[in-house]
C-alpha cells in the first residue's frame, strides 16, 4: 500500500485512513565515500545500478553557488522502496536539500537499533547504536560521525568535508523527529530552516552573509498546494535574496504539477511536470520544462508508480510542437520523444531501458546467489545487453561494489577485477591485460590473474594516525606473482573544531624509479581559521630541481589564503609576485583580480607580504555579473594604444547578454576610455550570438555587425539575419544525435537558403551504440569508423562510397 508522509511521525488521519508511517529506509547498499558512490563503478552508462536495478536519475531544478557551499533543491527517483513513498514532491521522489533521519527500533523488542541518514537511496548511511555507550559507528568503516544532543533536542552529523548537518530529535515537539534542521559548512556558514508549514513541511530555508554594514540573505522559499487531493505537496520553489532587509528579489523559480484522481488512482499524487522558470518583466516564463509518465497497477512491464518515461526539456518541445498538450498523447507518441523509458521485473528491478527515444535498448538480466554477506563474496550478477549486442557483465558484493566488470562482444572479453579490504575499501584493480577469467561458481569469482603479465593497481590504507582510513600508497605491478612498486605516498594531517574534521594532504611523495626509489616530494602545510575546519592558509613546498637539470636546487613555495567560504583571496607565486581576488560572496562570483599586486596600492594584504623587486604593475581586472553568478561584463588592466594616431589608455572590455527565453548568449569586445564609473564605452564587431536548445547543444553560432559602435553590447540590441556576416547551424534527430552540419558561405536575406548556393553541408551518422562513425563531407568524401565493445577505435574507412558498411565493417 502506498504511505503518504505527511510530514508527522505520531499517527494522522489521512483520508479516512490512520497512519503512524516513517520516513522510507533505502536498500543497505552503496557504503558513503567509496569508490562505487564516487566514480559510478557499479552504474550502468544509462543510470541503472548492478547491485538492485535501481535507476539512478538525478535533476538539478533549481541551483544556487554562492556562499562557499552549492545549495538548491535537487530531486532523485527511486524504485527500490518496499513501498511508494510520498515526501513532498510526489511518490518515489527525494528531495537531496530535504535530508531526513530514520530511527530503527526493533518492534518485537522495542530496543532501538540504528540510525540512517538518508539524502537519497543512494546516498545514505547507516549508524548503528550501542546501548551500553551511547555511540554510534557509521557502517561500512565511513568517514562519518553522530552524536545526539540532547540539551538542544537534536543530532549533529559530521561528513567526511567537515561540514555538520543538524537534525531535529524526537524528545522535541516543534518539528518533525529526525527532520533536516541545520547545516554549517567547514567555514561556519550556516543553511537553517526557518519555518515550518502548518503540515510540518520545510517552508523556508535561509542563508546569510554580512559585510562592511551590508546584509544579504538568500532564501528558498516553498508553497504547497492546500486542495484536498494534492494537500501537502510542494507547488513552487523560489531562490530569491534581500539586502539589509529591503524587498526580495526572486531569482529563479521551479513549479511543480502532479497526477490527480482523474488520471487514474494508481498515479494519483505522482509528479507530472517540472517548470523551471524565469522571470519576464513581473511574468515568470517556462524556461525548461521536464514530464514524467508512470505504470498504474496492472499494467505489463512495471509496478504502480514505477516510473515510465523520462521526456527532457528540449524533447518536449519538440513533443509539443507534434502532439499539442503532451497530457493527451498515447504512449507510443511519447515514447518517440523520451530520454529514458523504463521496464522493470516483478521484483521492481530495471529490466529494460530504452534511450534517445527508443532507438536504443539496454537489458538487465539478473542473478542472485546465497553466498554470505562479504565485501569479496559476490550477490548480484547483473548481465546488461547493450545497443549492437555487446554485453556487459557486472558481479557486485552486497553493498554494491562492482567486483568484477566485463565486457563482452563475441568472443571477445575485457575483464576489469577488483578486490576489497574489510572496511569495503579497493585495494586492488586488475586490468583486462592481467585478467583471463573467473568462475561464479565460488563466492569469491575465482577470478584468474596472469603471474607475470598485466597491470594491477595496489592501494594501501593507514590503519591508525592522521591518516586513518585514507590512501598510504599507490603500487603498481606486473601480474599477480609481480613485486608492487610505489608509484605515490601520502602523509596527512588531521584538523579538528567541535565535530567537524578534515584530513588534508600534508606530504606527497612521487617515486622516480622502477625500483621505487628516487623519492620527490612535496609537503603542505596548512593554518585555519579559529573554530573553524576551513583552511586559512596552504604553503606547498615543491620539490627542488637540481641544478644540473637548470633548476635552483632549492625547494620553492607558492603561498595560498583563503576566505572563510573557501575561495582563494592571495596568492604568493614561486617567484614572490602577488595576486589577489575579490569574491561577490551571494553569487560566488570573482568580482576583482589584481595580478602583481603593489601593496602600497590596497590594505589587506596578508601580514609580511610585500611586492618583490621588479614587482608591482597592480594590473586590475574586474568583473560584472547577474543575479544567477553569470558574468556580463569583464573589464581588463589598463593599458596604452595607438588609436587614431594618439596614445589613449583603455580597459580592454568583453560582454555577454544571456537571452534565457531565446535560448541565446550574445558576446562582443570593445574598450572603455575616461574615468571608472563613467566610462565611455565602444564596441568592436563581430557580435557572437550562440544558440543553444534545450538540451544545452549548440543549433547555431553566428557573428553580426551592429550599425553603431558606441556603447555597450545590451539586451535591447537587434541582430536580424540581414546583419550576419557569419553562420553555422547544426541539426539535431528526435533522439538528439547530430544529423548534420551546415556552413554558410553566402548568407541568405532570410530562410535556410540552399546546399552549394549558401552553405556546404557535413552528414554525419551514428553505430547501434550512439557513436559517431560516419562523416560525410560536402565534397562527398566518406570517413567511417569502427569501435570495439570499449568505445575505442579500431578501424578507419576512407572513400565514396559505403554502400552495405556495417557497424563492424
């Protein structure tokens, strides 16, 4: 049965129905900061993961980067629940900025067994308990840390950045138990909730920086439907700032639709439609528009709620501009259009995905076994067919880490191994040259190595110190009877403030000799700001270059200071030359850069610094952007040109106009003359014009002339065709491969024009799996190439004519 989270974790009456539901508990797979959650191992290329077929898509609604720390609200999907779970933003969907806690208690016993923080299903960890002294120890050797503050109500979260997140208990009654209350990142900056719904839904976020008198605060503010059928979940985010308590300025804004009754019960609460939009004047406009179908009960190939078709912004418009409203198109003329659409087995494991609108299929074939829980031990063999009829075979342990990943086409086979220590830590990965086979019929794979032959990477760990549970060595060696040999060495030191501790590189040492000697070395050390895990000051002391190799042999030092949220203010070269930057801290925007610094020329530069002899140019560039931390204007050092026959200074200026609704980024550079803020501008042509469709690929670039060079590159600007002087336009399938390109070498007044009148056209073509491998010239020469199962090129076609050429020939 479906659980609809409300938003409480004493019973409610919804519906008629009473509920005392939890928040959804993920499958214990995936342990946080390892290798598989970091760089995908264990994740097909269409976003399916091996271990329990979960698809893995992630969408980035809304984005914010300022304040030293990305924030926003950033969804994930999920089949893998034991049952649908709505939290706010439709069934099966989380929130990755709407973090949760889950206290497990044993039912039987009433004992209280472990903790999970959750961000989505693939993000979590579990903390277990111990009665007897009150701790917790994250699962699977993470770098991660809990307490339970019980005189503030609430429980504290250490990563493995340094940053603690904050979560409201369940002694307390103010909020929901184990919801998200607090984040503070490594400088002290701190994410809070500041307001609750009368539902118990997150109402506000708010972050604030403060400097010279001036206060801005950004927000993220949520509204929810009120409706009886849709009560509960989230209609609107906005990101929007205020100065010194003035009025708010929104940003951005995504608006959220969802299936009713009318659609069908079993969807009923399932998100439809994302609108990501901008505002037009006092109008908010659809910039980019996401929509999702779904299986209601009964249906073949899937489960209630089980998500169907996945149509990406620039594949819905082309949807719309075929059927009209999307609501009311067949399946089959969605399918056409959508990103992914999606099978799953009884089980509610992905069993088939379909991209590019259906022109390519990947299978999923799945093979439990009984073996016990290891990280050695295989769980899963997950055989993906891909586009062509290559395969890929994965063998994962229970957590999820891929333990052997082979690809497979006829014959054919590369196998990549890899071996973990008792913390779910690699220590080994074998290459497909050092690999002949394996035999899942033993726990372990059986996997054969060549003795003498082949690449193996090595990684040993620190098991106690600054450095515990981090990287020591990297070794290679040839073949399993090989003698590894280091290849790096890492030392470490080890920063705390409260909770919160990092563990930065403090000597790095790179090894010049087969024999793993010729030791080079560079150290790091480090100051910090009081209170605080965020670094202050780096000094990294480089290796010295002998003489006889033309160096000093002496060792050099490049200094480094940072601000409080992390971005580099100072920096002392080898030579002693300075720079500085100055940061827009709300947009994370660099606003000024002053390379070779005269210090008689500023006041804050750090104690002892001063510009060397031969120094002191103070070349200052500044640099203008817009509320969403796009840079619009950069105005570079001044300098002296010959112009017209009399030497003028200038500021060499470069601009850009963002057209969101147009798909459009204009750029032009010109420079300024007179005295700062009142220059008089001039602009040179060409003006850029890129366009972009939805999808983020370019359609078209084109330079133009502007009648008039006075002043600024602006938005109110016009550039019809007749001001061209240059265009390439690219066209795009309804799968989103390029088809073809044109290059016009006489622009017609108005349209397309025609092939050799206008422009020379390329046609290009794709194999079974995406890739290019045909490009046909405007001259009719052919180029065709042929890829192995590894997307590596193994073969080259050159001629006239490819009349019966295949993927393979």
């Amino acid at each position: 049965m479906d659980q609809p989270y409300m938003g409480y974790d004493s019973p409610v009456v919804f519906n008629g129905w009473l509920y005392n539901p939890p928040k959804p508990e993920p499958d214990q797979t995936c342990p946080a900061c390892c290798d598989c959650c970091e760089c995908g191992i264990g994740v097909s290329e269409v976003g399916v993961r091996y271990v329990n077929g979960e698809v893995r898509l992630s969408i980035p609604v809304l984005t914010a980067g300022g304040f030293g720390r990305p924030w926003g609200h950033t969804i994930t999907y999920t089949n893998r629940l034991p049952a649908s779970w709505d939290l706010g933003n439709g069934f099966n969907w989380f929130v990755e900025q709407w973090p949760y806690l889950l206290k497990c208690v044993d039912e039987e016993f009433q004992t209280f067994n472990y903790i999970v923080f959750v961000q989505s299903s693939w993000t979590a960890v579990w903390f277990d308990f111990d009665e007897m002294s009150g701790d917790y120890s994250p699962r699977h050797a993470a770098h991660y840390g809990l307490t339970h503050d019980t005189a503030n109500n609430v429980y504290k979260l250490a990563t493995c950045e340094g940053e603690i997140w904050e979560f409201n208990d369940w002694d307390q009654t103010s909020a929901p138990g184990g919801s998200f209350k607090r984040l503070t990142t490594k400088g002290g900056t701190t994410i809070e909730v500041v307001s609750y719904t009368a539902q118990c839904r997150i109402a506000e976020m708010r972050r604030t920086y403060t400097s010279g008198g001036t206060t801005v605060v950004e927000s993220l503010l949520y509204t929810y439907f009120t409706s009886c059928e849709q009560r509960g979940r989230l209609q609107t985010v906005t990101l929007r700032r205020q100065v010194n308590g003035g009025s708010w300025t929104e940003i951005a804004r995504a608006e959220f639709e969802y299936y009713g009754e009318a659609d069908g019960v079993e969807c009923a609460g399932d998100l439809k439609r994302i609108k990501v939009q901008v505002l037009s004047g006092t109008s908010w406009q659809d910039e980019a528009v996401y929509y999702f179908r779904y299986y209601q009960m009964g249906e073949s190939n899937g489960f209630a709620r089980g998500l169907k078709y996945v149509v990406a912004p620039e594949s819905y418009n082309r949807l719309v501009t075929s059927v009209g409203n999307p609501d009311n198109a067949t399946d089959t003329q969605v399918a056409g259009f959508a990103a992914r659409f999606i099978e799953y087995d009884a089980n509610k494991r992905v069993k088939t995905v379909k991209v590019a609108g259906g022109a390519r299929s990947h299978t999923f074939t799945d093979t439990a076994s009984s073996h016990s829980n290891s990280y050695n031990n295989w769980k899963m063999k997950s055989v993906e067919t891909r586009p062509g009829g290559s395969q890929r075979i994965v063998y994962t342990n229970y957590v999820g880490q891929a333990m052997v990943d082979e690809f497979k086409s006829g014959a054919q086979s590369w196998i990549d191994y890899f071996k973990f220590d008792g913390n779910a830590r690699r220590i080994e990965l074998a290459s497909p040259s050092g690999v002949t086979g394996n035999n899942d019929s033993q726990a372990n794979l059986g996997v054969s190595l060549r003795s003498s032959d082949g690449l193996i990477r090595v990684t040993d760990y620190y098991a106690s110190g600054d450095g515990e549970g981090h990287v020591q060595f990297e070794k290679v060696k040839q073949g399993s009877g090989g003698t590894a040999i280091k290849l790096k060495a890492f030392e470490y030191v080890a920063r705390t403030a409260g909770l919160a501790s990092v563990h930065p590189v403090s000597k790095e040492t790179v090894y010049r000799n087969s024999d793993g000697t010729g030791a080079i070395d560079t150290t790091y050390s480090y100051s910090w700001y009081t209170g605080t895990v965020q670094m202050e000051e780096r000094v990294t002391s480089l290796p010295a270059i002998p003489t006889a190799q033309h160096g000093s042999g002496s060792a050099d030092t490049r200094t480094e200071r940072f601000d409080l949220y992390g971005n580099l203010t100072w920096l002392k070269n080898e030579r002693g030359f300075l720079t500085r930057h100055t940061y827009d801290i709300p947009t994370g925007v660099r606003t000024e850069t002053i390379e070779d610094v005269d210090t008689a020329q500023v006041s804050d530069e750090p104690t002892g610094w001063t510009t060397p002899s031969g120094g002191g140019l103070h070349l200052v560039s500044e640099f203008d952007a817009d509320a969403r931390g796009r840079v619009i204007e950069t105005r570079e050092p001044w300098h002296t040109i010959d112009l017209a026959g009399t030497a003028t200074s200038i500021r060499s200026v470069q601009w850009s106009v963002y057209k969101d609704l147009d798909g459009e980024v204009w750029s032009a550079a010109g420079y300024a003359t007179g005295t700062a803020p009142n220059y008089t501008y001039t602009m040179i042509n060409p003006v850029s014009i890129t366009r972009r469709d939805d999808a983020g690929r370019v359609t078209d670039e084109i330079q133009a002339v502007r009648a008039s060079t006075t002043g600024k590159l602006s938005a109110s600007d016009s550039f019809p065709q007749s001001t061209w002087v240059r265009w390439s336009t690219n066209s795009y399938s309804d799968q989103g491969d390029l088809v073809w390109s044109r290059v016009y070498h006489t622009i017609p007044a108005s349209g397309a024009g025609s092939s050799g009148t206008n422009y020379d056209q390329t046609d290009f073509g794709i194999d079974a799996q995406g890739r290019r491998n045909k490009v046909k010239t405007p001259g009719g020469t052919i180029t065709r190439t042929v890829f192995d199962v590894r997307g590596q090129a193994v073969k080259t076609f050159v001629g006239t004519n490819d009349t019966g050429a295949t993927d393979s020939e």
